[in-house]
C-alpha cells in the first residue's frame, strides 16, 4: 500500500467526518492510480491533526492511521504516520474504543 492516497470523493474533513460511520466502505486511489477500498473504523485527533482508523476489508482486526491533509490544489491527501507514531495513535485508539464499551 502506498504512503499516500488521494480521496476519489473529497470530503471535508470539517464536515464530511461526522457523517461517515463504522463499516463504512471508503475509496481511495493510491498514487500507481489503483482504486483501494478500505472500512472506516473511527476519526480520531492528535496534536490538532485528523487520523483515520481504517481496516482492510480482507482483515477482520487490523487496524491502520491515515493522516489527513491537503495539497496545494486542495485535494484530499493521506498520509501514513510513521511507526512510532502509528503505535501513539493505536494506544489512543484502543483507549478511545475502551471508553466507548464503558459508557454501554
């Protein structure tokens, strides 16, 4: 998979994250111009920047981090986050995810 992938249908991320929710199927196309398709986990922030939490579709519980920014024009763009952040952000995740059983 590569670094970066830009959104087939930008979203605002100011806006649009709301709407998506679990299970959600999101088209990405990865920069060889392949169409990816991954499951949306959960948005979560970190030191004021969005993440997603995606899934493969073939992978029940592998969990992964998208950055997300934006070009120059103003397109979408994701960017995988290095290990060592990778690893903050799951911790975060699994945190987060945690609370949520609890309010259930």
């Amino acid at each position: 998979m590569s670094d970066e992938m830009d959104n087939m249908n930008s979203f605002d991320p100011e806006e649009e994250i709301n709407a998506l929710e679990e299970g959600d199927i999101i088209e990405m196309i990865g920069d060889d111009g392949e169409t990816v398709s991954f499951i949306f986990v959960d948005a979560l922030e970190y030191e004021g920047d969005l993440y997603l939490a995606l899934a493969e579709p073939e992978e029940d519980d592998a969990v992964f981090f998208l950055k997300v920014e934006q070009d120059e024009a103003g397109n979408d763009v994701y960017n995988a986050p290095d290990e060592a952040l990778e690893d903050i952000l799951f911790k975060k995740f699994s945190e987060m995810r945690s609370g949520d059983d609890n309010e259930q």
